[in-house]
C-alpha cells in the first residue's frame, strides 16, 4: 500500500475525487478505488492515525470543514479544492489524537440546548394564548 494519505483522507474523509468532483463514498467504494479490501484500507487509515476511531474522538471540526468543501465545489476548479483539501488535511494532522473531545461536555451542552428550546415553546405558546 503505497498511495499517499493525502489522498485517501480526501476520497474517505472529505468525499473529494482527484478529479475534483465532492461525492462522498463508503469504505468499501474507497477500498475498491484503491484496490484494496475495506480491512486494508483501515489499516491503512490506522497507520496514516487517520482511523475514523482517532477522528471521532478528536475535538477537530470535520464536518463543518466537509460542507465548506461540498458548497466550494459548485464554484471552485479542481486545483483550488484541491488547495483547500490540503489545508483541512495540515489541520487535521495538527490535531488528531491531540486534542481529545470532551464527550460529557458536548451532552450537558446538548441538553442545555434542549432545556432553552423547551423553555422558549412554553414562554412561545403561554404568549399565543
């Protein structure tokens, strides 16, 4: 296995094809564009500390980065995705495994975010009343 990680992070993570086309696949469409199996392609993943693992539970901002890309397709040529890709790859680099999520924080947050929802529908229909 001697593709570039760069590569693979944008095909896997970012749905970015060397063409420059934004469509994100499975492990197994991205294992076959590479002619491995999915096993050898997160292995592949684990070695490069890529492994969706190591992402899921590092505090790095992957989604909003993957719908930056996705919006930039429709008016942006191959090289400058391309340019932008890497940028979110040196980022990611930078902080996978690093900086751990705080899991407990995101749920109190969550919940805080639901209590001042429910809090505003109440105050919303007493005022409809």
């Amino acid at each position: 296995m001697d593709s570039d990680p760069f590569d693979v992070f944008c095909l896997y993570y970012l749905g970015l094809t060397p063409e420059g086309e934004v469509r994100f696949q499975n492990a197994n469409q991205v294992a076959r564009r590479f002619n491995w199996t999915p096993d050898a392609l997160l292995e592949f993943l684990a070695t490069h500390r890529m492994h969706p693992d190591l992402v899921l539970n590092t505090d790095f901002p992957l989604s909003r980065y993957q719908v930056d890309l996705q919006i930039a397709a429709e008016k942006e040529d191959t090289e400058t995705l391309h340019a932008r890709a890497l940028s979110i790859y040196e980022a990611f680099g930078q902080t996978a495994g690093k900086k751990r999520r705080d899991w407990a924080k995101e749920i109190e947050a969550e919940r805080e975010a639901d209590r001042e929802a429910a809090l505003e529908r109440r105050r919303e229909s007493k005022r409809l009343r």
